[in-house]
C-alpha cells in the first residue's frame, strides 16, 4: 500500500524558512518522480515543484522559483521541499504527491501539513 | 502556460443524478488530463487518468472522455458519497495545471 506522510508545517514569520519532508512506502521511491502541490485555505490546487526519480532534474511553478527547493534522499525514501523567504500568499496546506507512469501524473498523494505564514 | 477551464463551478444535483463536469485546455494536451475528487479537509484523490482510463479502486460509474482540448468527467448515478469537489489537472507539460474545481452539491 503505497503511503506518503508529510511533516514540518508551522507557524513562520514573513521571510523565514521552513523544511517540508514526505516519507514514502509501499513503492519503490527511486523509480518514481515526485512533487508538491499546495492549497490555500478555500481555494484551489497549485502545483508547486516536481522532481526526478534519480533528483537530476526539477522543475518549479514561476510563484516559488528560486525560493524554493525540491530535493530527495533515495536512500531513506524521503522527499523534502526547502521554502525560504515566505510569504503570506505562501500560506496552504502542502500536498506530496507520487508521480505515475508519466511525471505529472499525480496518482497517490499524502495527507497535506498546513504552512502558515504570519506575523 | 496552458490554462485549464472547468465548467460549472458548483452544481446542485440529486442522488441518482447522472453528472457531467467539462475541461478545456487552452491549447492541445492529447490525453494527459486527469481528474481528482478532494472532500472537505481531505487529500485529492486521483479518479481518471490519461483522460479515460480509471485508476484502480475508482468504481465504474466515473468516466472519461475527451482528447486535445476538450474533457468530460461524467457520474452516470451519483451517490451521497459522491458530494465532494472535482479538479481536472494537465499533465502535457511545465507548469502543471488544475482546472478551478467543481463542487458537487446536495439539492
């Protein structure tokens, strides 16, 4: 049964940092991309960032480019997402999301951990 | 970027409804269009995938249809179950794209 549990959401003031990290089972992780997708309270889905099974490659919505980064260690099954500089529009619950026999293609997703940022 | 059109925002509809939920890609996408459904203070789950093919688990009563730029989710009977929202996401190319969603309401 494939399984994908987020953790690290919290409380940040306006230009922190936070580190987001999904745990993965019931897949093998490295045969797969992997990505984040977020929703703001009573809106809709945003995707955020997706990367390769092996993590040579990524790709990231133009709202977070080079505020955030994605990356995974295969060797624990984890997948991570490094948000720095945030902002209010930020705040959502993040959602990791397992990629199927295309990348983009969002086919089991963990639970979401909810990113508020404020002051 | 590829915009993603879903139509209508929310419907009211009856148990045993059939249900039909229209999205449009602002260029063509060939088949990569998926459909999810998400209840209230929970995760998307994936229905369709490949604009028709159902994901394993989904029962029958969902269906896909579409190619290019034009997409149908359709629930042939719908049940309480079935209240929730609806998104339809791309998959063609980066950026990915969702569709605004669909809520599907009790009348």
């Amino acid at each position: 049964e494939v399984q994908l549990l987020e953790s690290g959401g919290g409380l940040v003031q306006p230009g922190g940092s936070l580190r987001l990290s999904c745990a993965a089972s019931g897949f093998t992780f490295s045969n797969h991309a992997m990505s984040w997708v977020r929703q703001a309270p009573g809106k809709g889905l945003e995707w955020v960032s997706t990367i390769s099974g092996s993590g040579g490659s990524t790709n990231y919505a133009d709202s977070v480019k080079g505020r955030f980064t994605i990356s995974r260690d295969n060797s624990k099954n984890t997948l991570f997402l490094q948000m720095n500089s945030l902002r209010a529009e930020d705040t959502a619950v993040y959602y990791c999301a397992k990629g199927g026999s295309s990348p983009g293609l969002l086919d089991y997703w963990g639970q979401g951990t909810l990113v508020t940022v404020s002051s | 970027d590829i915009q993603m059109t879903q139509s209508p925002s929310s419907l009211s509809a009856s148990v045993g409804d059939r249900v039909t939920i229209t999205c449009r890609a602002s260029q063509g996408i060939s088949n990569y269009l998926a459909w999810f459904q998400q209840k209230p203070g929970k995760a998307p789950k994936s229905l369709i995938y490949g604009a028709s093919s159902l994901q394993s688990g989904v029962p029958s009563k969902f269906s896909g249809s579409g190619s290019g730029t034009d997409f149908t989710l359709t629930i042939s009977s719908l049940q309480p179950e079935d209240f929730a929202t609806y998104y339809c996401q791309e998959y063609n190319s980066y950026p990915l794209t969702f569709g605004g969603g669909t809520k599907v309401e009790i009348k």
